[in-house]
C-alpha cells in the first residue's frame, strides 16, 4: 500500500542528526541523498525522505505539508487514481508522467488532498504503452 511519506524540516541540520541516529538503531540508512532531500531506508528502496523547508518549493509555509506516496499496480491506475481525484475536488499538482529523475520506470501522479497534504500515486514499472 505504502510506497514512501515525506516531511518538511524546519531545523535541517538537527532533523537529519536525529533521523541518521533514531532510524541507524533500527537498521535503516540513508539510501539517496539529493542535498535538501534525503531518502532513508533498506535494500536501495527510500521510503522515508525529510526535506529541508528552507530549500527550493518547501519555503512557504503553505507547503509545510506531509507527502504520501501510494503504490499502483499500473499506469492506468495511477491516471485512474488523478482522475479520480480531480472528480472529487483534490486540487492537481502534477499529471501522470514519467519522473526519470526518480529512476527512469517511476511512473506518478500527485493532487492535494482536502487538508492540503501532498498524495501520489506511483508505478515503478514505467508508463503506459505506447
């Protein structure tokens, strides 16, 4: 169900003190590490990220929102899941596309729910055919 969750830091330097030693004592590791974003996890799969607010579209406070990844079984539906969405009022934020900058099959689409928060869903085994 759960594919990744991410959150906003205000403190940059201390979030990433805190989580490097409370998630290491349960055998977790930063898997990637963008500079403003880090992806914590196991087996090169990060499915916990913290972001530094300060850095880049996290600045407002507006976007202090919690970020949740769910897992689609295809690309049909993560467009079904946008659809879906947008039928019931979730503001869009990005269509369903290719995200080659995650990994080149990271197939995702994001709104934002009735409470502002950032939800995505994601086919990590490319787009629709062509």
């Amino acid at each position: 169900m759960m594919d990744h969750l991410g959150i906003n830091c205000g403190d940059w330097a201390a979030s990433q003190e805190f989580y490097d030693k409370v998630l290491g004592v349960l055998g977790y590791t930063r898997q990637l590490d963008h500079g403003v974003a880090i992806g914590y996890g196991r087996d090169g799969h990060p499915a916990f990220w913290i972001a530094d607010l300060a850095a880049g579209d996290a600045k407002e406070q507006s976007n202090r929102e919690v970020h949740i990844a769910f897992q689609a079984d295809s690309p049909e539906s993560v467009q079904t899941f946008f659809r879906t969405a947008l039928a019931l009022g979730a503001e869009p934020l990005h269509e369903p596309r290719l995200w080659p900058e995650y990994h080149p099959n990271y197939y995702g689409a994001f709104v934002r729910d009735p409470d502002g928060n950032n939800v995505e869903a994601v086919f990590h085994g490319g787009g629709p055919a062509q």
